[in-house]
C-alpha cells in the first residue's frame, strides 16, 4: 500500500488505520463465514521514485 506521509511514524499509523478500516467478511456458498482480518504493519520504507502500475510489495498469508 502506498501512503504519503511527512515521516514513517505517520504512514505507519495510517497504514493501520486503512487497514482495520477494510477488515469485512462474508458468507460463501458453502456457508462458512470468511473473515478479511487485519493483522500488523509488517514495515515501511521510503519510496522516492514511482511509476504508474508499479508494484510495491505484496505477501499472501494463508491461515487454516
């Protein structure tokens, strides 16, 4: 996620406010519920250059 901020302290707060904000969950056809849950802020780096479509970083994590 790519969040502008004046230092990391701020963005990794924001990081943590946008990412409890989109926690949600659902019923599948099969009648399980699935939860979206969100867990931590695992870093934050300084980005300086960007172009449009790049991928910063993505890391699925699976749980059973």
């Amino acid at each position: 996620m790519l969040i502008e901020a004046n230092d990391e302290i701020e963005a990794f707060r924001e990081a943590e406010r946008i990412g409890k904000g989109q926690e949600f969950s659902y019923e599948n056809p099969y009648g399980d519920v699935v939860l979206w849950k969100f867990v931590k802020v695992i870093d934050v780096q300084e980005i300086t250059q960007t172009e449009e479509g790049m991928e910063i970083f993505a890391r699925p994590i699976i749980s059973r």
